[in-house]
C-alpha cells in the first residue's frame, strides 16, 4: 500500500477521521489500524481544545466494510492472533482519548468495520446504512471486540443472532435494536446532526465528560461492586475540580459557566 488511508482534519472543537480506502469500501488492514490507533492517540493532546471526533468513512458507499479480506488470505494463524490484537489496541484508543467519538456511518458498517463503529462511544447513520457481523459467512468470527461490544450495544440474544446468522440489517432495526441512537435522510444532515451534538457536549465541562466516558469505559461488563467503586472514586475526583466549582456556582449565581478544563 504506502499510501495513507486515515486523514484527521480540525473544525473547530471537532476533530474528524476519514478512512480513505473507497475503493475497497475502506476495509482495515494492518496498516489502516496501526493509521486509526496513531490517530486516536494523537488526538488526546489536543483534548480539550477539541471535544469530540467524528469517525467518517470516505466515499459514500461504506463506513467500513470489514478487514481486509484480501489481505487475510496470505495470514498465519498466528500472524491473524497479531492482526486481531492490532483491531483490539485500534478501540482500545478510541475509548481511552477522553472525549466523545461518534461513528457516522453512511453505507456498510460490516464485520470490523461495525466493532470499529461500536469502540465509538455512539453512532449516528444515514437511511441508507446496513450493518451486520458476517464473519462466520467466510469461516471466520469477529476478531475487533465484537463478540464483547456487540452484545452490550443490542443485548446478548440479539448480538447471537447477528453473529450466528451473518444477516445484514438495516437501519430501522438496527435502531430499534440501540445499536443506532440517531438516523438521518443524507450525509451532511449526518454529519450536521454529529457536529451539533459535539457542540453540546462542548457547553459542559470537558474533565467531567472525560471522567464520565472513562468510567462508563472502564465499569462496562464489570460486577456492579466493582464498577460502583470506580463511580465512586471518580466521584470524588470532581470535587477536586475547578470545573466542579465553577459550575456549582454559576447555577447558585444563575450565570452560565465558563469552564477551564481543569
Ligand atoms: C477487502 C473488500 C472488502 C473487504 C469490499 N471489498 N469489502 N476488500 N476486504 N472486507 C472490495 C471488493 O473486493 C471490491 O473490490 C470493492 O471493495 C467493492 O466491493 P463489491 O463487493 O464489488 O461491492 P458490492 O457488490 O456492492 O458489495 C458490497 C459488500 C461486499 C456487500 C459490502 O463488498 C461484501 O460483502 N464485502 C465483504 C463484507 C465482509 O464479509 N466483511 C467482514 C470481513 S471479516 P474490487 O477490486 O473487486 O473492485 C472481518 C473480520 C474482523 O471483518 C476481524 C479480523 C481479525
């Protein structure tokens, strides 16, 4: 390949990340992941100037078809272990940059491409959109986290018959599901509609947003003592903000906050 096929762009608090491989509707491979995790860690310094990403697929046929098929033909099993890890590390850094991402699926969001959509912490889609895990169609199971995401994003009955079946849905049940939170007509009202909830999220404090993601990252699937403990000590964290302060006291004075971020 050579070529770069992940673009990160700045506007304003919104950062956008563009898979640029339309040509093979934008399907992951090695390179392509190691591009996505560089970006996303990146991207944390620039927290809280920007306060949150949109996660874009190039060329208005797909998000992400999946990896890369062609790509997987010539793999070792053990060299598929080393390509699965580099997809796990890949949402591994899109959960750990501490601001929101949102994937904005326009097209096919299959097989990888739909467990890169689920790291994100919602996804937004067009009409037009189908989503599916067909994995076990090519002798294959899901190698990004989905077997761990997917059933947390639809519950665990729903994500088995996705898995088992390979079926492709589309966008009216994958929001009746909760796998979509938002659908729109066309591309740019998905992308109005993304960059509109990021400036949202912009008129709050971005440590407490931060902490809120971290700790909604980190208690997912853990025993509820656990994850109440990290709540807790989270909790306690915001008190020892400024933002904390600053917010308690602009509602007391009935001004809006300005937050510093720290
Ligand atoms: C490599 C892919 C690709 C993929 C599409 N292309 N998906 N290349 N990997 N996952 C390429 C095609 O080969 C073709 O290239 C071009 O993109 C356009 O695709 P077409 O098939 O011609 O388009 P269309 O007929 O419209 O069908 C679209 C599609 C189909 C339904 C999305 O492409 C498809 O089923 N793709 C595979 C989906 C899939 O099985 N994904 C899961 C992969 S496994 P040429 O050169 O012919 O024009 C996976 C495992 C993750 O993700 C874990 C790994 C560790």
């Amino acid at each position: 390949d050579g070529e770069r096929a992940v673009r990160v762009e700045r506007d304003g608090k919104v950062a956008i990340v563009t898979i640029d491989r339309p040509a093979a509707l934008n399907a992951l491979s090695a390179s392509v992941l190691g591009e996505l995790e560089a970006a996303f860690l990146a991207l944390a310094d620039d927290v809280p100037a920007i306060r949150g990403v949109l996660l874009v697929g190039e060329g208005g046929r797909a998000f992400v078809a999946g990896a890369d098929i062609r790509a997987m033909t010539s793999l070792s099993p053990e060299e598929a272990a080393a390509l699965s890890r580099r997809g796990h590390r890949a949402a591994a850094a899109i959960e750990a940059l501490p601001a929101p991402v949102i994937a904005c699926v326009d097209g096919y969001a299959l097989g990888g491409g739909l467990e890169m959509a689920l790291a994100c912490d919602l996804i937004y889609a067009t009409d037009a959109s189908t989503f599916g895990q067909p994995e076990v169609k090519l002798g294959l199971i899901p190698g990004f986290g989905g077997t761990v995401r997917l059933p947390r994003a639809v519950g665990l009955a729903r994500a088995k018959e996705l898995i088992y079946s390979g079926r492709r849905i589309g966008i009216d049940e994958a929001l009746d599901s909760g796998l979509v939170a938002r659908s729109f007509t066309d591309r740019a009202a998905l992308l109005d509609g993304a960059r509109a909830t990021v400036e949202l999220i912009a008129t709050n404090s971005p440590t407490a947003v931060g902490t809120a993601k971290r700790v909604l990252v980190e208690a997912a699937g853990r025993p509820t003592e656990v994850a109440s403990d990290i709540e807790v000590g989270a909790f306690e964290d915001a008190f020892r903000t400024e933002d904390m302060q600053e917010g308690v006291a602009a509602f007391l004075e009935k001004r809006e906050p300005r937050f510093g971020g720290a």
